[in-house]
C-alpha cells in the first residue's frame, strides 16, 4: 500500500543506517546468550520521534509504561527513540529492535513489510481514539478549513497518522487542494516542531494531535488564547505498540499478558500507565481488533503515495 517516495530515499536511507549502526553498537554490549528480557539481554524498543524524540519528549513519554512492567513482571527495555518514523519501520522490518511504539499510518507500513505484530493499543475512558487538528493564530482571520486557501500549512513526518495522514485528508474532504490550493507547505518532522513553526509564524495553520497541543500549553509553550483550533480530525485509532512476528511464541505471549494486565498489579502506580504526550490512560488493551486499523485506513484512500510525492515536492520547493 505505501512505497518508499524517490524523493525520499536518500534521507530514508542515512536514517535507516544511523539506527542500523546505533543497534549494531548495542548489540555488542549485550549478552546474545542470556535469555531475552534480562538486564544483559533487554527487549530493544524504539519508538517513533513523535514529539521531537527528545529526553523531554518521547522517552520521558514512555518511560514509566516500560518502568511499571519491569517492576511487576521483571522484564527489561532498552528504549531509543528513531531519527524518523520511516527509520523506525525500517528497523522493525529488518529486526533490527523487539518492540515498536508507532502511529497508526507507521503500524500498518510494517505490518505489510511482515515485520510488526500488534502487542496493545492505550485506552482511556473504555475509548481508544485521539483527534488531530489543523491550528492558528487567533488573529488570523481563518474560521474553516476552506481559509486555508493561500496560506500556508505545516505538516509532520509523510508516515504519521495525525501530524500529516488524517490532517490532509481533512483538507480534501472540505474541497481544499494541497497542492495547488495552499501558498506554500513546510514538512517540520515531528508535532513539536509543527506547533512550534505555527508559534513563530513561519507559516499560517498546522497539523498536529490535540494531545500535543495540550501538551504544549501545559508546558507554557503555547499561548491558548493565540494559538487556537481551526478544525478537528474523525476518530483515529490509538498509536499502537508492536512486537517482531520473530520473537519466541512464549516471550509473545508474556508481553500480551503483561501490558494486557499490568494496570491491575498493585505495585505498579496509576500514573505509570502513560503514552504519546506523557498521556495517562487507563488501561492498555493487547485483545485490541486489528480490522480497526484497516478501517481506519479506508478512510485515508485519496491520500495515496501520488499525493504524498506531490506534497514533498511542493514542500522541497521551498527549501530551494
């Protein structure tokens, strides 16, 4: 269903060898002969750069998931953060890492590469849907998606759910054309980035999950009285986290059972069961319905690899 964009190629390839050397150099410090999930031989984790990967972002994010299963089941994570989400397919596909955190878009990219098998889906309030939305200035005169004609719109990375996939098939569903109806597109990467270009007035409106734009206005990085929602995505399913189909069947079904069920263990604290946004939820669900992922998919059908080659270039366009 999606294909590498030639445009991209030469950056989907300097990030995938910067994460084949980064894993290379961890698996010389590990213990190949110990059993999988101990302190010398922990699950490799990688998780897509969602909000910058940084220590402040991603990795503060799931920190604490990871932490309550090690101190309920005594299973082991190293956790790193790839340098794209493209990176992060490419490392699950090669098994180069063990688990994956991903977006929905990402999940099912790997997925068809045989190289993702879904592990748990966060769910809050018996729901495990989020909404992206496209922002802009208070002042900006805009009041609907259809304004947004002329202007100009930042995007996340060409893999992410909600920080490109759903915010364009928004603007497609209200009449607008992102390639010739929009002044001018900036890919930032990641959703911190794209609040962050929109804060600065580097472009006019951007996409990002409303989750990180909380997530801003708590930290006092955005101002909610300037930096407003213009339009609001449908449902999407739940980032998800994944296993490698090659891992032993047992250790499989060790990790369903222990995200499955790690929010009941009374030694675990609530406020660990944390996700995208440093989010707290509920519960995570590991009998999540994987045909909600393909549903979801549907719903993206006019934002296929054309469009998205269509996008990068308009978007290279003005780096020149």
């Amino acid at each position: 269903m999606f294909q590498t964009q030639p445009s991209r190629l030469r950056v989907v390839f300097v990030a995938s060898t910067l994460t084949f050397l980064a894993l290379t150099v961890l698996a010389c410090q590990r213990d190949e002969s110990a059993p999988r999930g101990t302190p010398e031989r922990p699950l490799r984790v990688m998780l897509i750069p969602a909000y910058g990967g940084t220590e402040d972002g991603t990795l503060s994010d799931f920190r604490p998931l990871f932490h309550a299963i090690t101190s309920a089941y005594d299973l082991h994570f190293d956790l790193r953060v790839g340098s794209s989400y493209s990176a992060v397919v490419e490392a699950m596909a090669n098994a180069q890492v063990d688990i994956a955190w991903f977006g929905m878009v990402s999940y099912v990219q790997a997925r068809e590469r045989g190289g993702a098998e879904l592990l748990a889906v966060p769910v809050d309030e018996g729901e495990a849907v989020y909404y992206s939305g496209l922002f802009h200035h208070v002042d900006s005169g805009m009041q609907s998606v259809t304004d947004l004609d002329g202007k100009r719109l930042a995007l996340g990375d060409p893999s992410s759910s909600s920080g490109f996939n759903f915010p364009v098939a928004l603007l497609l569903n209200e009449g607008v054309n992102p390639i010739h109806d929009l002044r001018g597109i900036v890919l930032a990467g990641n959703h911190a980035a794209s609040l962050s270009a929109l804060n600065n007035r580097e472009v006019d409106a951007c996409a990002a999950p409303l989750l990180n734009y909380d997530r801003a206005v708590n930290e006092g990085v955005l101002d909610p009285d300037q930096i407003v929602l213009l339009a609001k995505s449908d449902g999407i399913p739940n980032p998800p986290l994944a296993m490698h189909p090659g891992l032993p069947e047992d250790l499989k079904n060790t990790l369903r059972e222990a995200f499955h069920t790690v929010h009941e263990r009374p030694e675990v604290n609530p406020d660990w069961i944390r996700g995208e946004g440093g989010k707290v939820y509920e519960r995570y669900d590991a009998h999540f319905d994987e045909q909600v992922f393909i549903d979801a998919m549907d719903r993206l059908e006019a934002v296929d690899d054309s469009l998205r080659q269509e996008i990068l270039r308009r978007a290279q366009e003005r780096q020149r």
